[in-house]
C-alpha cells in the first residue's frame, strides 16, 4: 500500500509534547501510523512509553483500597474527564477502557458509552470455547483501524484500539499493559502486534465486543509498517458498491455481468486488490477494493439497518411477526439457518446457527421482547404467563425468562408487565 502519511508532519504535531524520557519518539517508532478521517493515531502526545494519567507518570492508586479510580479524585492520578478541543468529555471509566473511549471520541467524535448507542455497534461477541485463531481472525478483519476490542483475561478484562491488521495478524494500541518494546507499568501505552494465534491463546476467554462507528470516516491511510498491506484474503465479502465481474484481475479484462451493491460473496482466490468469485454461474473477477471482508464462519453478523444485536448467545431486538425468510434476510451471513420452515414465524427459542463444509459451527438462541410462549408475537398470552410468573404459580425458564424482562435489569417485575401492556396497546 502506498506509503501516504509524511512524517514531516508528525514531527511538527509532536513538537512541543509532554513525553517521559523512556518514550518512543516518532523517529524511533515503527509500529506504523493509520489516518482515520482527519486524525493519525498514535496520537503525537501519547507515543508508545508515555502515561495515559494526570501528571503524565506511571499511576501508583490502582492497588490501594481506599482510593476509587473511576471516582478520579484528588489521589487518583488516573484520568476519567478529559479535555478535547474545549470540551469536557467524562470517560465514565480509567485505565485501559478510559483510553479506549478517549481514543474513540478523538477518532469518531463520541464515546462508546451508553449514552451513544445508536451511534455505534458491535461487530461480534466470541465466548469461552468459542476463540480460536479462524474465529479471532474473522470478527477482527470484519472492523477497521479504530475499532474498541474489549475481551477478558483471568480477574479483569482489557480494551485496546485497533491500529492496523495484515493477512498474518495485527497491531493494537492500548493503555496498562506492555507490548512492542515496552514493559508493562500502569496506565502506559503502548503499541502490540499479535498473530491470529497469539491473541487466540491470550484471549481464549472470551472477546465481550468489538465496537464500531455507524458512520466511519472516509478516509483511510496508512504508513509504512509491517501491517500495512492491506492484503486480502479468500473468505465472504459485503460490497459496498455495484461491481463489474471481469474476466481477470484487473480492468482491461472483460465485463462479464455487474454484481449489485450489499451483496455477499464468497472470494476463493485472490491477486493483488481483485478476488475470484461465481455470479449468476459466470466465473469472474471483483475489485476487492470496493468490498469488506467479512469473514462470518465463525460470527452471526446482522445488517446494520436490521437493529437486531447478538450477545451472550442470544440474538436480540427481533421485530415481531418476522417469518424464517425474511429473518434471515436481516444477516450478512452466508449459510445461516433455523430451525424452523421460510414462512413459520420466528419467535423466543428458535435457534439459529452458521452451517460451515456442512456441519454447524454456531449456534445462538432468538429472544423476542415479552414473546414468552415462543409464537414470535406479544398477545394477551403472553401477558397471562408473565403474571403467572410474577405471582409464582408458574415460572418462566431459561430464554422465555429474558423475553418476558422487557427493560433489560435482569429482572422480571411488574414494570416489565406495565411494559408489555403498553406495547400492546400501542401496537393495536
């Protein structure tokens, strides 16, 4: 990929920079920079070997009892409340997730708090048994530099940003933990460069959420490093265009047939920037430039627009009445499926899963909001087993459980049922 960020300009941006001594300046850094809209990370004020904290010096506080972190007070000297540009942004955490949202708000111009949910989403969740390098590989390539990737370690879990990936792996950047050239102190940063089956290993837990903007910046570069290719790889594709499929790779080649914007197709060779690929039985070429791999053997991926979500297992957000047909329709997957007919109605308790060389490779569990006996709609019925549960008479068990907690606290309670009367009403 060319190389189109000039480091004259990040010496102009680092002049003048509040760094430790033991900070990797941008002559000696090498790891490689990514511009994302107007802004380069890693930022110029926080090179890989300084502190994400106030004073700019490893933080002492993390282990004393008696002083609260995400608190920030006056002995803590991790940073929450950030100033950019004038305004004051409050993290709502420290440490490695604190500089995950500070990273986020300078990329995309918010946090990934609850606050902005409709402004970003989840790319896929991995859980214990289900990380290996084929699955990190797919969620991680399905998101670009920027991304905040949160996954668990034994007592705690970590945040890092997403820097830059190639077909071998990737590099993050992060806060609290050592990586490229640099020991672990609390709340440094630092640059780390994975393989698919280092993170695997190190991360076998689980990934909580890989988030991304809705809207991301139309400008993508990179500079020279050694995950700066951008190389593609064979795997499912989403095009983000309509593409000509040609007869070979490039554009002096024949056009064959022209394949819409938003479908998903399954590259099985690649050379350079151009896949191979079958449409409308016509063997062909694609510019994979005009393409997101996407990479799903291992992750159900829903459409943006869907506004379904996928967590723990559990796929989320489903509007009522939606027959298997048009359920499906809502995925980017190829070769997903349930356990009901096109024109049955999905509801609480379908399973869906990814068919992978024929045998299923993952499985998730559908919960309609206040759907508790499973018809995919919120009738009386409904409303009837609710009550039966909240007066003990008959419990609700396992996903019908989730449906019937309609505001989402882990409860089922009489507000949920108030909730569910009002759905009715409304909907009527």
């Amino acid at each position: 990929m060319k190389r189109i960020i000039i480091y004259i300009l990040f010496f102009a941006f680092f002049v003048g920079s509040n760094v430790t001594v033991d900070a990797i300046s941008s002559s000696e850094y090498d790891d490689g920079y990514v511009k994302i809209g107007e802004t380069v990370i890693p930022f110029p004020e926080y090179m890989p070997g300084t502190f994400f904290t106030k004073n700019g010096q490893a933080c002492t506080c993390h282990d004393v009892s008696s002083i609260d972190c995400i608190a920030s007070g006056p002995y803590c000297n991790c940073i929450r409340i950030v100033n950019v540009g004038g305004t004051e942004v409050d993290l709502l955490s420290v440490q490695c997730i604190g500089f995950a949202r500070y990273c986020f708000y300078r990329l995309f111009g918010f946090t990934d708090t609850y606050q902005n949910t409709s402004l970003f989403y989840n790319a896929g969740t991995l859980y214990y048994g289900q990380v290996n390098s084929n699955s990190v590989k797919d969620l991680i390539s399905s998101v670009k530099p920027g991304a905040h990737i949160r996954f668990k370690l034994a007592n705690s879990e970590h945040s890092v940003i997403l820097l830059s990936q190639n077909n071998d792996g990737f590099t993050v950047y992060q806060c609290n933990s050592g990586g490229n050239g640099i020991l672990t102190e609390s709340c440094i940063v630092s640059t780390k460069t994975y393989t698919w089956e280092s993170f695997a290993a190190y991360a076998y837990r689980g990934i909580t959420f890989a988030n991304m903007p809705n809207k991301y910046p139309e400008n993508l570069e990179y500079s020279d490093t050694p995950f700066d290719s951008g190389a593609y790889t064979v795997g499912e594709y989403l095009l983000t265009a309509n593409l000509r499929l040609r007869g070979g790779p490039g554009t002096e080649y024949e056009h064959l047939d022209t394949l819409p914007e938003g479908s998903v197709v399954k590259i099985t060779e690649v050379m350079g920037d151009w896949g191979k690929t079958n449409f409308n039985g016509k063997d062909g070429w694609i510019s994979l430039k005009f393409a997101q791999y996407i990479g799903l053997g291992t992750v159900i991926s829903p459409k943006k627009d869907s506004g379904i979500y996928v967590q723990n297992g559990y796929i989320y957000s489903v509007k009522h009445g939606l027959n298997a047909k048009e359920f499906l329709a809502s995925f980017h997957n190829i070769g997903l499926v349930t356990d009901c007919k096109d024109e049955d109605i999905v509801g609480t308790g379908n399973r869906v899963s990814i068919i992978k060389d024929g045998e299923v490779v993952l499985t998730s569990t559908v919960v309609i909001v206040g759907d508790v006996n499973g018809d995919g709609w919120l009738t009386t019925v409904d409303l009837t087993a609710t009550k039966a549960h909240l007066s003990g008479n008959s419990l609700l068990s396992d996903v019908y459980s989730l449906a019937a907690d309609i505001n989402g606290n882990g409860l089922i309670s009489t507000t949920d049922y108030k909730s569910a009367l009002y759905i009715i009403a409304k909907s009527k």
